[in-house]
C-alpha cells in the first residue's frame, strides 16, 4: 500500500460500527465479589462464561466449572456442550450445567 494510504470512510464507519458492537462492559459483581467482563454480544454462550481479561478477548472462564480457556465463546460454547476436539468436556453435573449443555448444542 502507498504511504499515507488511508481506508475510505465507508470502511472506516463500518469498523467502527463493529468495533462499537463488539466492546467489553462491565458487569455487576457476582458471588464472588470481583468485577467480571463479558463481550458486549446476545451469544447464548455468555450465559455461561465470562472474559478473564479485557486486553485478551480469548480468554474466557466457565461459570459452570471455573476451567479458564483460550479459544473465546466458540470454544466455550463446545467446553458447555461436550462437543468437538478442542475443548474439554465441562466436569459440572448440576441441572443448570444439563440445560447449557443442550441450550448451547443447539446453538
């Protein structure tokens, strides 16, 4: 690319637009009294997993069984519904961990 090449301002509205989407927020302390981040996103794999940090998007940690992974909400998501090669299974047992299972399979 040339030097001082710039995107056009379409481009540069839409990043910004996904940029805007994909934020972190904080949310409000749960049991353990600690501040805990999330993806500003209506995945259902949010439900059930939280960032460890907000400088590093793909580490996630599992409210379910509180395994911390690299890999994001996809790799969550398969860690919840005991599915595909690269995450291991959830070792929780209780019914909200049943119900993600199957709601998170669907998904």
């Amino acid at each position: 690319m040339p030097p001082g090449w710039r995107p056009s301002s379409s481009i540069a509205s839409t990043e910004s637009r996904i940029t805007s989407r994909m934020s972190t927020t904080e949310v409000a302390p749960e049991t353990k009294g600690a501040n805990l981040l999330r993806r500003n996103s209506d995945d259902v794999g949010w439900e059930y997993g939280v960032l460890v940090d907000a400088n590093n998007k793909d580490k996630v940690k599992c409210k379910l069984c509180d395994k911390v992974m690299q890999g994001g909400i996809y790799r969550l998501k398969q860690h919840v519904a005991h599915e595909g090669k690269n995450a291991t299974k959830c070792k929780a047992r209780t019914p909200k961990a049943l119900e993600a299972k199957e709601k998170c399979k669907k998904n």
